[in-house]
C-alpha cells in the first residue's frame, strides 16, 4: 500500500526537520536560489530521459523522484516561512484553474491530435 500524506503534514514535518536538525530556516533568498539549482537538476534528468541528449556516465542513476522530491522541499520550506498553507493555496489554486480553463483545453486543436 503506498502511503499518504497531506500537504499540511508536509510542511510539519519539514518544520520539524529544521528545528531538530537544520539549526534554523536558510534565509527565503537563499533557499529561493536553491529552489532554482534543484529545478535546473530535474530538468537535467528530463532533458536527459525523454529528450534528445544522453546521459554523461556519472549522471545515469539520477532519479527524477529524488530531483522532485528536493524541489518539493525547498517549496514547503519557503511556504512555511512566508506563512503560505499550502493546501489552502492548493486548493484555491485549482478552483482558478478550473473556471479559467473548464473549455480552454478542451477546445484546443493542438492537444487533440
């Protein structure tokens, strides 16, 4: 059984991590351009996997779940110091979402083919 585990409990237990053993938060800027680093790592993986470059030797058993799971990180640690909950944007989100896009894909000839 694969387990759960909501956003709010997320950012808890990151909280928790950095208080037990993080020392403190990294300044929002900081962690801002390391948010950037680990999304330019994803995307060396992606580029890699589905695009048209190769893996180097070394780069080969790289796990984009482990890429997107230090991008997630980084997110819950920046919603935890700018006081973001995460589920509530979450879901406020996907409610802008749906009323601005409930036709626009749908009726969009060049995801159909």
């Amino acid at each position: 059984m694969t387990p759960t585990l909501s956003l709010s409990d997320a950012q808890a237990q990151v909280d928790s991590w950095i208080r037990r053993y993080g020392v403190r938060y990294f300044s929002e800027l900081t962690n801002l351009g390391i948010l950037m680093e680990e999304v330019g790592e994803l995307s060396r993986i992606l580029v890699r996997r589905y695009g048209d470059q190769s893996f180097k030797e070394q780069e080969a058993e790289r796990e984009a779940g482990d890429e997107l799971a230090d991008v997630l990180w980084v997110l819950l640690c920046l919603a935890n110091q700018t006081g973001v909950n995460l589920t509530e944007a979450f879901l406020k989100n996907m409610e802008k979402k749906t009323q601005r896009d409930a036709q626009r894909h749908l009726n969009n000839e060049k995801l159909r083919g």
